[in-house]
C-alpha cells in the first residue's frame, strides 16, 4: 500500500473519467497498463492535461487513496510519451 500523499510517477494513457448531463468531459483520469487508474485532481495543469486525451504520458505527482481504493494524483509535472494521431471523422 502507498504512503498517504506520496509523490510517484506514473506512466498511462490520459482518458475521460466523467460527463457533464450534456456529454462534456469534466474529469479525467490515468489508465496504467497494469490496470490502476488515477483520477487526476483539478489544479493549475488539469486544462492542458485534458486537451491530451488519448495520448501516452508520465505523470509526476502526489497521489491519495481514498478509504474505497479510489486513487487519484494531484499532477505536478508531465511529459507526453506518445501522441495518438486522431483523424478528423474520429473527433466528430
């Protein structure tokens, strides 16, 4: 088990974790291939972070579980590993 509040970095794919009613992505998370997910807490990087859905990247972070297993990790510091070229009919 992690130390409550210590800062790791993690490698996965950026995705949408939760919708708005009207379909909007309004929180996203980071899927690791080893089947973990970290909801990413809203700060100062959150915006950048959600305009790279769908790309590979290594977060730095400190993370939290809440008393369900839920994690999540307040984002310091990022650096996309790969881009997903998504074409246009795929964005619509």
């Amino acid at each position: 088990m992690m130390e409550f509040g210590q800062i790791i970095v993690i490698t996965g794919i950026i995705m949408p974790h939760n919708w708005d009613e009207s379909g909007k992505v309004i929180e996203i998370a980071l899927y690791t291939n080893k089947e973990e997910v970290y909801v990413v807490e809203h700060n100062c990087l959150t915006q950048r972070l959600m305009a790279l859905m769908y790309n590979k990247a290594e977060v730095k972070g400190r993370v939290r579980e809440d008393q369900n297993g839920g994690k999540s990790i307040a984002v310091q510091h990022y650096r996309v590993l790969e881009e997903m070229k998504i074409s246009e009919s795929e964005q619509s």
